[in-house]
C-alpha cells in the first residue's frame, strides 16, 4: 500500500505524472474561438467581386 503523500509536498515530476493523468482530449470540440466577420471592415477579396460580375468583354465580338 503506497504512503499517502499530499500534493503540495510531492516532487515537481510525481505532480507532472498526477497531473498528465487527469488531462483528457476536447474530442470533437475544437477549443478556437470563433466570430462572424465584421460586415463593416474592409474586405479586399470582397471589393474585387464586381469584376467577376461584368461580362467578358471577348464574348462581345462583332461580325460585320
């Protein structure tokens, strides 16, 4: 039978075993906060979508 020994007077390694035992995994969860972007900043991907949105000027071509 192991000798009780209080946390506080154990060895920096017995805590780190103690310790590394009762962490456990967050599974599923990923820990990262998370928030929607602000609508008000300025976005430069989103400023060049209206160029996306123009019709490509080479599908215009005029036969005469």
């Amino acid at each position: 039978m192991k000798k009780f020994i209080p946390y506080e007077k154990l060895s920096k390694k017995e805590k780190r075993k103690i310790d590394q035992a009762k962490r456990q995994t967050w599974g599923e969860l990923n820990p990262v906060t998370r928030k929607p972007e602000n609508s008000k900043a300025y976005n430069r991907k989103r400023t060049q979508d209206w160029k996306k949105e123009l019709p490509n000027p080479a599908s215009f071509v005029l036969f005469l």
